[in-house]
C-alpha cells in the first residue's frame, strides 16, 4: 500500500490535486480535490484499475475551498480489529489532526462514520 501512496502524492503534486484516503479494513473512501479534468483523469483511472472493485461515486460537485490544501493525498488506517488507526504522511507533510478544524462538517461526519464503520 505505501507504494501506492508513494506514487499517487507524487503524481498529484504534479497535477495540483489534494485529497484524503480512509482504508476500514477491505473499504476504501477518498476524497479527490483539484482541477476537474485532472481529477476526472484520476477518477477515470481508479475505475479502469482492475484492482479496484464495487465503485461508488458519492458526489462530484464544484467546492468554494479545498478541504485538503495542503495534503498531495493523506491516508488513514483502521486496524483489522477496528479499535486504532495510523496516519500516514510523507516528510514534510502538515499533521494537524485527523481533518482541519475548516473542513465542512458534513466531510468531517462522513469520513468519521466511515473509519468507525465496524
């Protein structure tokens, strides 16, 4: 997995897409932020990658602000009992907590549910 992870923020750094990656244990949820044809791009990539399996896309909407500017594609993990999570970043990322305190709510209270999803 940190492979990919590796990959994916350095690619995004490059196209200027943020974004947020949440793994409860065989799930995933992210949040993809940045230009929309670049973020179509990665979308369409996601789905095309045999990898991958039973994509949902929730909302694909124009934001006013970004809920991760700083981060080239943050990631949280839920351990196989459900009871703790890691945060991985790379060097240099920003670490406030889980999401910034301007997030929008109902982005915080998704993700929340999601990483609590037993």
């Amino acid at each position: 997995m940190s492979n990919v992870l590796n990959a994916s923020q350095s690619n995004n750094e490059e196209r200027y897409i943020t974004g947020y990656l949440a793994h409860n244990r065989d799930s995933f949820m992210q949040l993809i932020e940045g230009p929309r044809a670049e973020v179509e791009d990665v979308y369409d990539r996601i789905v095309k990658d045999p990898r991958h399996s039973g994509i949902v896309r929730i909302l694909a909407e124009k934001a006013e602000a970004r809920a991760f500017p700083r981060w080239s594609m943050n990631y949280f993990r839920v351990d196989k009992n459900g009871h703790n999570g890691t945060m991985l970043v790379r060097r240099g990322d920003p670490v406030d907590s889980l999401m910034t305190a301007e997030a929008p709510r109902d982005l915080i209270y998704t993700f929340s549910k999601f990483i609590r999803q037993s």
